[in-house]
C-alpha cells in the first residue's frame, strides 16, 4: 500500500493540484460515482470492503439530490425511428 500511495502522491505532485488528494480520495471518489450511477448501497459496501452499511452510507450525503435523482422508466424509452418503419 505504501507503494500506491507514494505513485499517487508523486502523480499530484507531478500535475499540479494544489488540494490534497490521497488514495482514500480515490476511494471517495469512486464510491461518489457509483451512487450518482444508481449502484446501490450493499454493491458498494462489498466493493468498498466495508464492515457497516452505516459506513458506507455516509456517501450519500453528496448526492443531495432528493427526487430529481430519480429517473423515470418512460425518460428510458427511445423514440422509435419512423424510417425503419416505412420500409
């Protein structure tokens, strides 16, 4: 571990961020975007080898989205293409 995190902090160093970026930002940011993908929260706990869902939980708190967060089956549908109709 000790490797991984030395590789991440030389690759911050080396771009020029200036905010403190780790290895648990990584983790942080990978569990952020699998619930802005809908994963739900006992997929992340797994993948994130988390003991509590509690812990995991914590995540949602970046969200904040209330209902617009959730999508519609009819927002999934797509139009159907006239043109393969006609022929």
């Amino acid at each position: 571990m000790t490797v991984l995190r030395k590789a991440i902090r030389v690759a911050v160093l080396q771009v020029g961020i200036r905010k403190r970026a780790t290895f648990n930002s990584l983790r942080h940011s990978f569990a952020t975007h699998l619930l802005e993908d809908s994963y739900d929260l006992r997929t992340i706990q797994e993948l994130l080898g988390h003991n509590q869902i509690s812990t995991t939980a914590i995540y949602c708190h970046v969200l904040n989205e209330g209902g617009r967060a959730i999508i519609s089956p009819g927002d999934r549908l797509t139009e159907p293409d006239m043109d393969s109709w006609l022929r």
